[in-house]
C-alpha cells in the first residue's frame, strides 16, 4: 500500500432504528472522495459526526446494510449516547 492511500481519510455512516433494527446498522462506507462526501452529506443533513479512527478502521470492514456485531456494541453504544446528548442539547438551546 501505497503512503498516500494509507493516509485517505475514511468515514463510515451508521443507522440505527430500534423498531426495525436489533443492531445499529452500517449504511454508507469509504475512503478519499468518497468518504469526504459521505460527512459533507451528514454535515448538510445535520447528521452528528463522532471521529474515532480505531472505530472506523473495524466497521469499514463491515459491508453495508450489515448489523453492527455484538463486539462492538458498547463502543457504539458510547458513540450513540454522546450523538443523543448532543441532539438534546441543541434541540433545548432552539426551543423560544
């Protein structure tokens, strides 16, 4: 592998449901331009953006519409939490 390819930024986009889901589930994936325009399309959607780039590395490896495994499911569990408290706080600082 290349330098340059080792050093593309990745991004992995994530869904979670719980009405039709068991597991979070990865819905869009990839590398240089590709994963640039997956968080410029979260950005414009107002979709929270966490960066752990561990974390990406493992879910990249997951194909999309995959379930999130068990062995991750704390580490996700985190990320949700920390989106869900952002998302109530900005949700109080619009109310009149």
């Amino acid at each position: 592998m290349s330098e340059k390819m080792s050093r593309l930024k990745k991004a992995v986009a994530m869904k979670y449901d719980p009405l039709t889901n068991t597991a979070p589930v990865v819905v869009a994936k990839g590398q240089g331009d590709l994963a640039e325009k997956i968080l410029e399309k979260a950005k414009e959607s107002g979709v929270p953006i966490q960066e752990d780039q561990s974390l990406v590395e493992v879910l990249s490896k997951l194909d999309v519409d995959q379930e999130i495994p068990p062995e991750l499911f704390a580490v996700v569990a985190e990320i949700l939490s920390l989106v869900y408290r952002a998302d109530s706080r900005a949700q109080k600082l619009e109310l009149p």
